[in-house]
C-alpha cells in the first residue's frame, strides 16, 4: 500500500486508458478520447462513475461541421469531464474525440487534448496522488490560447452510478435581511419530483432508472462540496467557492445536479472570469472516497 503505480490498459470499448492506483483505489483515465476520469472506486468496488459503453448519450456537431465532419459526435462517455460554462450550443459540445497528452511527474498526471480550434481554448487536467489515502486533487486549467478575450467558468462535471443518492450543503451564513441561499431551477424540472427533496440544511437528489423527464438544480454552495453516496461507499469533491466577492454563472451557482433514467451528474463551477489571451484560470476538486457508508 502506499505507492503510487501506473499503467496501460484497454478498458472496455474506451479505448487505451491510463490506470492509477495506490492500492487503495483504482482510477481508470481514457487517453485516445477526452479525457475522461472513467472509473474510480476503492479497489474490489463497483464503480462509482457511469460508463456510456452503448454510446446512448451524444450530440451531432451542428454547425461545428465546419471543423468537423458531420459524421462526427460529442459522446458523454461517462465518467468526469472538463467542461465550460455558459452552456451554449454547439460550442459546449465540442467533440473530444482525439487522443491526449499525458505527462507523468512523480504523483502528478497531467492531461491535455488538443486545443478547441472554435474556442481557441486549452483545457487541462492535472492529478495529483496521495500515497497513503483514498484522496487525489483533481485541477483544472483552462487557457486562452486565442487573440479574442473570453468570458467564462470551468465547469467540472462527473457523471455517476445508476441509483445513487447525491447530498449537497443549503448555505447557513447569516445575512440578517437578506437572502441567503440561491436555488436555480431548469425548464424541465418538476418542483414535485420524488427524486428531490429540499431540507433547511441539505438537499438531496436521487437518480432513478424509473425516471421520465430528467431534473437539474443549481445552488449557491458556500460550504464547497458534494457527496454521492452508492455501491456502499462515498464519493465526496470538494472546492472553494466565495459567493460574497464572486460572481457565478447560471444566477449564482457554484452547484449543480442534474440526473435523468441513466446516471447522475455532480457539478461544481469556478467564478466567471474573462481571460484575455495567453491568460489562465484554475479551478481545483479534492476527491475522497469513504469506505463502509450506506
């Protein structure tokens, strides 16, 4: 136990994939798409991500056809992917279908694909290993690479098991007469759904196979993390937020849930920043993984 040990292995129809464990926890990170962080777990676990292995989940490129071939698709994958807020369509759905750098330094991974050639933007992922626990920090650079400015958040979203249960933090800071916690609702989200249940100090989100419509929630999440619970264990990422001197996308959400009949996603997003060219901006998760939890 303890060392950090890396290899290669074709996993499923994901392509090669680099494999990291301590032996603790095993982490599987597609290399000839994305990257995805496609399976994460503590070693004789199930996974706690969702695997798209029928490919259910796509979206043509639209008017990226002109970069792309029209044959060409953005697949979920599964897994944790680095994404950019506002969404907008099509340029959120970008295809990430080629393959990627790694670059292995000690207990530290770095991921690059290429650069957007729409966005002009490089989206980096670098890992970070502990020896001796079941915790790696998981870092987000996102570089403008384009002579343009762009004004935006990182979106790190990860796309988990069928029938878990995700829990996030309400905000308890005292603000006397005003407002203090922020819920964003989507379009398509009924304020009834079983799935949701909204407490003072928590609200949870439960993912359904038996769902119709599918259910999207944002929060101002102050206290800086989520929790998925499945498959015995937690899964729990954490961040920093600051709500008071920030501003956030989707009317000030640091937060967001959304589930439908496959998986849930688990989101946290950085502040909306505008980077000029050659600028860069970090976001960084703390993942953990908890043994013996129901």
């Amino acid at each position: 136990m303890g060392k950090i040990v890396y290899g290669n292995a074709e996993y499923k129809n994901f392509g090669e994939c680099l494999t990291v464990t301590n032996g603790l926890y095993e982490m599987y990170i597609t290399t000839d798409v994305g990257p995805r962080i496609i399976k994460f777990n503590p070693v004789g676990k199930e996974n706690i991500m969702f695997e798209d292995t029928d490919r259910i989940m796509n979206k043509p490129v639209g008017s990226l056809s002109e970069v792309y071939s029209e044959e060409d698709y953005w697949n979920i994958y599964g897994g944790h992917r680095f994404w950019i807020s506002p969404e907008a369509w099509p340029v959120t759905y970008y295809p990430d279908n080629d393959k990627v750098e790694v670059e292995i330094c000690g207990n530290t991974v770095k991921l690059t694909p290429p650069v957007q050639r729409v966005t002009g933007l490089k989206e980096i992922t670098e890992l970070t290993f502990f020896e001796d626990s079941m915790k790696v920090e998981v870092n987000h650079i996102l570089e403008n690479t384009s002579a343009e400015s762009k004004t935006c958040s990182i979106w790190a979203i990860t796309v988990l098991s069928q029938n878990g249960k995700c829990v996030i933090p309400q905000s308890k800071r005292k603000t006397g007469l005003l407002s203090n916690r922020t819920l964003m609702l989507w379009p398509y989200t009924d304020i009834c759904d079983e799935r949701l249940d909204i407490k003072n100090d928590f609200i949870t989100v439960t993912q359904s196979t038996d769902a119709k419509i599918s259910l999207k929630i944002g929060i101002n999440n102050e206290d800086g993390y989520i929790k998925y619970f499945n498959h015995g264990y937690c899964f729990r990422k954490s961040f920093t937020t600051d709500h008071i001197n920030k501003s956030y996308p989707d009317n000030g959400c640091s937060c967001e849930v959304y589930t439908n009949r496959l998986f849930l996603e688990a989101e946290s997003l950085s502040p909306i920043v505008t980077l000029s060219s050659g600028e860069t901006n970090t976001h960084i998760e703390i993942w953990e993984l908890f043994e013996n939890i129901d």
